[in-house]
C-alpha cells in the first residue's frame, strides 16, 4: 500500500532576545528548588545552594545552568557576625582566585578556562558559624558575571539567586596555652618592621589577617623567616593585610614572617588580628587546627619626610571623537601586569558603552548598564606585561555635552603574577558632540557591514524506524538564516554515498522556512542515510504481510486447477493484470527503496534534532 503524504512549506521570522542590562531582582533559592527557572523569569541562574550544617561549618555551592560556560567572576554579601568564609574551592572548574574579607562579610572568587561546561557547579564556600542566627547570602550584582567559551568570550545574561542559612553556635572552647603573635621592631627610616611568630609545636601552615590604621602606615611587603615566603593579599586602602603559607612537615616556635610597613605619617597604630581569619595547623595528614590566642602589638611612629603617592597608576586616557563614537583606553604603568579589575562610571545621558575589547590582554569579561551609567571589566592571565593598555572602552554619543569617567576605587583594582599593586586611579573627562545629519559636525560613520548569510537547520518530528514495503515516511525540517545578509542553502540526502536529493532554499536574513521531506520505501532492506555527509542512522523496511498472504491463495488457486505449463502461463497472465489494475509496488526503474522526499525523513529518524551550519 502507497502512503502520499503532503510537502508543505511555511515561512517564520526570528528575531533575537537580549535581556536589558542593569539591575535585575534577586529571589531566594531553597537547597531543593531546581534552577532551571520558570515563568518570566530569566532562563539562566546564578545560584547559591546551602547544604546542611556540620558542626561550626557549612558548604555553600554557587551553580548555574548556563550552557558553555567558561568564566565567572562572582561577590557574595553575608553577615560577619554570624558566619566567615574558611575557604573556596573549585568543582567543577578549578579553585578559583579568592578575595575574603570577613571584616566587612564579603567575598570575591573569579575563574576562566579555554573551553566552555554546561550546567557547571563551579565553586564551594566553606563559612565558619561564628555565632547561632540566620544570615542572607546576596550576590552584589555589578561584581558578578559569566562568560562563554567563544572567543572573544561572550557575556552569559543571567538572574543572580541568592539563599538564606541559619546556623547553631557550637559552644565555646577552653582558653589555649599557644600564643600567635606581632612584635614590632625599631623604625628604621621610613619604615619599621613587624614580626608574626607562634610558641606552638609542630607548625606547618598558618594565615593571618592584620588590621592597621592606613593613615599611618601601610603594607610595603611580606617576607617568610623560617617559612617560605607566604602568599599574601594587601589592602593599604582600607588597612589589612591577609598573608599564609604551609608546607609539609611542622616546626616548633617558628618566626613565621616579616611584615615592613611604610610610614605614611607621624603617630600611633594598633595592629591587631582579625581572628575570624588567623589559623595555625600542624603537620599531621590531614593537618589539624592548633587552638592558640592571638596577640596584637602597637606601634608609634614618626614620618621623617614627605612621601610621594603610589607611583603605579591605573587610568583613562580619551581618544579623539570620530563621528558618535569616541574611545577610551584603559591603561597602567605597573609591572608584570598579570590581571586587572575596573568599574568606571559616566553620565548615560551624554554617552554610553558600545563595546569592550582587549588590547594587550585578551578581550575582558564585561557587565555593561548603560541605563545606571557604569561598566565593569575584568581579565586575568598566566603570565605578565610591563605597564600594558589593558582595554579600550568604546562610547557612542547620546547627546552633545560632558561627562566624568571615573573610577569605583572599591570595585578596582591591578595585580601582578603574586599580588595586588597598590595604585593611583586617575579618570577623565570627555566632551562630546552630537554627529548632525545636515553634514555638519564631522564625517559620517559608515553603517555597519552586515552579516553574511549562514544556515542552520533543524528537525522538528522524527518518523518512525521501521516500516513495511509500500509505506511512507515524512520529515519537517526547519531551516533559518543566521546572518543578516540574503542567501542560498543546499541540503543533500544521500544513502551511503549516492545522492538521493538536493534542495536549494533562498532566505533572507533573519528569516526561516520549514521543509516537509517525504520517501515510500519500495523495496525491503536496511537504508544507511545521511544528511550533508553527517550520518542520521538506518531506517529498516520489511515485506509486507498483506502481499504475503496474496502470494500464499494465488499459490493455493493454481494447485486447484491444473499443474500444466498452460495453467503456469495463466498464473503468469494473472499476475500482469495484477500489475495492471492493483497499486504500483514501484519495483520497475525507480531507484531501490527511495523517493526524492522520504529520504531525509529515513536520515532523521533517530535525532530529534540535528544542527549543521
């Protein structure tokens, strides 16, 4: 039996959603709720997932179920007087590069690879419980960001879903015997040293946070005594330096480091630990806490002469407007610049950002909101360059007038291969004209070169994968030009290498049109398709029972009458006015088992959905 099925051809536009920039609304997400989100809701999510408690610690996972998802960069808020972070660790991406600050309850993690992960958990937050309570877990949102793994990356748009822990208090603990400590040197110039050491035992790791007054002095550097050199993180800003280092085997009553403070004016500064953030372990595997009583020191000291600022810089430097467009480059004299952060401000109603792109580092993870007026650049490598023009920023003009760019110092900052640099941030001010279409006011930018077309195709109902002689089959397959630019798309269905069909479509950019395939299989076997040389998978095609079942009584007919060659002759006369008057089985000239249609619905019938461009 012969199926007819229909082509039928219908056109669509698309058109492309790109979620408004700035800010967006923050929900809670409890630890059970899926993430894939419903309803007006951003498809994307940035989320935090609190596990359970476990003694004085919790875990806090940050996912999201982005596709091809290569970097983030995120800041999370919570209470310092309920919890602190411990640590953050990499999941399914590596441990990332961390900013703690447990004084004022943030913290910043950031990580980037080559290629993209979908649905990635990407980090996990240890908190120690300070105190029994409930605490808000909240992304600050110019901080956080995602980017795919195209190059140049692509910003991910995304909804930021924070959560909310509560946490027991887990009793106090009996006063320790060790002592962490600070003892300050003689000032020696414009500088005077401070020594970290410990009368504990078996010492093989350690991290110290300091707070000092920053208007009397400030972190020149860190340097280990009888540890190696430590990692170390400075904010002379806002008065603290975070510095740590392990190894494998412990000592006794080490001098764990030195740190040289600059005097930045004459008078008095305490040093004190910040003991949310000071630890000691032993050598022991896997190394256990050593309880201890840390011990501040003060210092008095006399500024012997005036100092010059910070000598490194990180600045905006103003092009020329051409047409309504002006650049500005983002640039700094540091040394071995191995990454960078900046959010610069503007006034939205005179210009607003139109791109971002690298210059001597790779184009940077950006977050633009030109309706608030800021944007938010990062970028990060391996190795460093000498004073490097980090980024141009490019503006296009809103209205005739003049703006500040000016730097958010907070949210901003240069680091070389090992630590932060301490900067002057110097902004700029630009004045800009509005481009007039009665030729005046400078040349007119060209418009932009269009897209050239590129297809892509897809299926949109799969038939199924076995079928009798005589049966049909039918395929719809959508297919959209990408591009912007008008062009022609062939798609070719062929079993092994013979090409069974070529179809042309002509589309203009923007525009999709969906094809109905269709094929009666006419002779049993197993058909081996592909679509644009890319395998779809094998259709079988059996005999059919009802043509069984005829053969069997014509069979039975000629045993009834006579076994003679005449009556052989009948049989074979009665099979031509079959072929005459039944339906066309198709078994004459046609090309074995194929039809020009039903073809790609065979090549289909095991991927629901096939893209090629």
């Amino acid at each position: 039996m012969d199926v007819v099925l229909v082509v039928t051809i219908a056109l669509v536009g698309i058109g492309l959603i790109v979620p408004a920039a700035g800010a967006v609304d923050v929900r809670e997400l409890s630890a059970d709720e899926p993430i894939d989100g419903t309803g007006d809701s951003t498809e994307n999510a940035f989320s935090l997932v609190a596990g359970e408690q476990d003694g004085d610690q919790i875990t806090v996972t940050a996912r999201t179920n982005a596709t091809d998802v290569a970097g983030y960069g995120a800041e999370v808020t919570f209470d310092p007087d309920i919890v602190e972070v411990e640590s953050v660790s990499g999941v399914d991406m590596s441990d990332p590069v961390t900013n703690i600050d447990n004084a004022n309850g943030s913290v910043f993690f950031t990580q980037s690879q080559a290629s993209g992960i979908d649905s990635p958990e990407l980090a996990a937050i240890t908190f120690n419980v300070l105190a029994a309570g409930e605490t808000e877990l909240a992304f600050v949102e110019r901080e956080t960001t995602m980017n795919d793994g195209q190059s140049p990356p692509e910003p991910i748009p995304f909804e930021p879903v924070g959560t909310t822990i509560s946490v027991e208090g887990d009793g106090g603990e009996e006063p320790p015997e060790n002592t962490f400590s600070l003892e300050a040197g003689q000032q020696d110039g414009d500088q005077v040293t401070v020594t970290a050491r410990t009368n504990a035992t078996d010492v093989a790791g350690y991290g110290a946070n300091v707070t000092f007054d920053p208007d009397i002095v400030e972190v020149a550097s860190v340097s280990g005594v009888d540890m190696s050199d430590p990692t170390t993180n400075v904010n002379n800003e806002d008065g603290w330096v975070f510095f740590t280092q392990s190894q494998a085997s412990g000592i006794d009553a080490p001098e764990l480091a030195e740190i040289t403070f600059d005097v930045a004016a004459t008078g008095e500064t305490e040093l004190s630990f910040v003991g949310a953030d000071t630890t000691l372990n032993d050598g022991q595997s896997p190394p256990e806490p050593i309880p201890f009583e840390p011990v501040g020191t003060t210092i008095s000291v006399e500024d012997e002469g005036d100092d010059e600022s910070p000598t490194e810089t990180l600045s905006l430097v103003a092009g020329e407007q051409d047409g309504e467009r002006i650049p500005v480059t983002l640039e700094t004299t540091v040394a071995n610049t191995a990454g960078y952060q900046a959010n610069v401000t503007f006034d939205p109603g005179v210009v607003e950002v139109a791109s971002v792109s690298g210059v001597d580092m790779a184009d940077p993870v950006t977050n633009v909101d030109n309706e608030s007026g800021w944007v938010s650049i990062t970028q990060s490598q391996a190795t460093g360059v000498d004073a490097p023009t980090l980024a141009t920023i490019a503006f296009d003009v809103v209205e005739a007038g003049e703006t500040d760019l000016e730097f958010v110092e907070a949210d901003s900052l240069v680091n070389n291969e090992s630590e932060r640099v301490p900067v002057d941030y110097n902004g700029t001010t630009v004045s800009v004209e509005e481009d007039s279409d009665d030729g005046g006011g400078g040349p007119t930018l060209p418009p932009p070169t269009p897209d050239p077309a590129e297809f892509e195709f897809e299926i949109q109902k799969a038939p199924v994968s076995t079928l009798t002689v005589g049966e049909s089959i039918e395929v719809p397959v959508a297919v959209t030009n990408v591009g912007e630019e008008a062009g022609e798309y062939e798609l070719t269905l062929a079993n092994e290498s013979a090409a069974i069909v070529t179809e042309t479509v002509s589309l203009d950019g923007g525009a999709s049109t969906t094809v109905t395939f269709e094929h009666t299989f006419e002779s049993a076997g197993t058909y081996a398709l592909s679509l644009n040389d890319e395998s779809l998978g094998s259709i079988e095609v059996t005999e059919s029972t009802d043509r069984s079942d005829e053969s069997d009584d014509r069979s039975d007919e000629g045993d009834d009458g006579a076994s003679d060659g005449d009556q052989s002759d009948g049989g074979d006369d009665g099979a031509d006015g079959a072929d005459a008057t039944g339906p066309d089985t198709g078994s004459g000239d046609s090309i074995p088992g194929f039809g020009v249609v039903a073809g790609v619905t065979a090549v289909l019938a095991f991927a629901l959905v096939t893209r090629r461009r």
